[in-house]
C-alpha cells in the first residue's frame, strides 16, 4: 500500500470514531500500531476461523475483482472480514462471530506492520466492503473444499 492509500485507508477508518481526531492523533503515536474502533457505524465485521477464512477469501478474489478489508489476528487463527453495517445482527453461521454496533475490534494501522492483528486486504479508503452475499456463498464453496479434502 502507497502511502496515498494508507491515508485514505486511515481517513475512512478513523471516520468511524466518535473522535476521528483524537483517535488519529492516538493511533499514529500508539507503539503498537493499532486502534480500537466502533463497529456498526461504517462497517460490521464476520469473524471465522482461519482455517475457513482463507479459503474464503481465495474464492472471493476469483469471483470480484478486489474484496473488501479483512483482517488476520495474531498467528492467524481468525480473519475478519468488513461488511455493510447491520449484516452482523442478520447473519446466522456456525462457528461466525458477528462484530456490529456496540462492539469495538482493534484495527492496525494501514501500511505499517504491527505483532498482531494485520491487514490481509487492506482498506482502499472508498468504503469498498465485502459483499454479504457472495461472503456467504464463498463460505460455503471453501467449506466444500475443505471436506472434500479432508
């Protein structure tokens, strides 16, 4: 990510704080490169388990020419994938966890590494998002996969 993008990506990461400003001027100066942010405003996030989520996000990249933002946490045990807001209060799934309003995920900052949670697909600072149906049917083609080859 070019540091244009990043700062897009920050833009419309930070416009999902109560206090973008404070929250800006917090997180560029967090040793630890991440940020707590309010979901259900500008985005929900689909929580799966890593073993799924990149299986999902292969079959996304071949079915839409850029995926919204996902995240990996720490040893990549789960991915998050940003979605419209209001989708987590709708979606039922087996072993997804659903992050909207009144729940906070901790977001790195885009362009810098942290030790932790990380950008798979970064932001494009558009508000681009991942499209619930076709992160549904993704789901269940990855899950074919992983059985058939299990």
């Amino acid at each position: 990510m070019n540091a244009a993008g990043a700062k897009h990506a920050v833009d419309w990461l930070v416009s999902a704080a109560t206090d973008p400003d404070a929250c800006r001027w917090a997180w560029e100066r967090s040793p630890l490169g991440v940020a707590l942010l309010p979901a259900g405003k500008r985005w929900d996030v689909l929580i799966v388990d890593g073993k799924l989520g990149y299986p999902t996000l292969d079959v996304l990249t071949w079915v839409t020419p850029r995926p919204g933002p996902v995240l990996a946490d720490f040893g990549d045990s789960r991915m998050g994938f940003f979605v419209p807001p209001g989708t987590a209060t709708r979606w039922l799934g087996t072993g997804i966890r659903g992050a909207g309003k009144g729940t906070w995920i901790v977001v790195p900052y885009p362009g810098r590494a942290t030790g932790g949670v990380r950008w798979i697909v970064p932001p494009d600072g558009r508000g681009t998002l991942n499209d619930p149906g076709l992160l549904e049917l993704a789901l269940h083609e990855a899950a074919a996969v992983l059985a058939r080859d299990a």
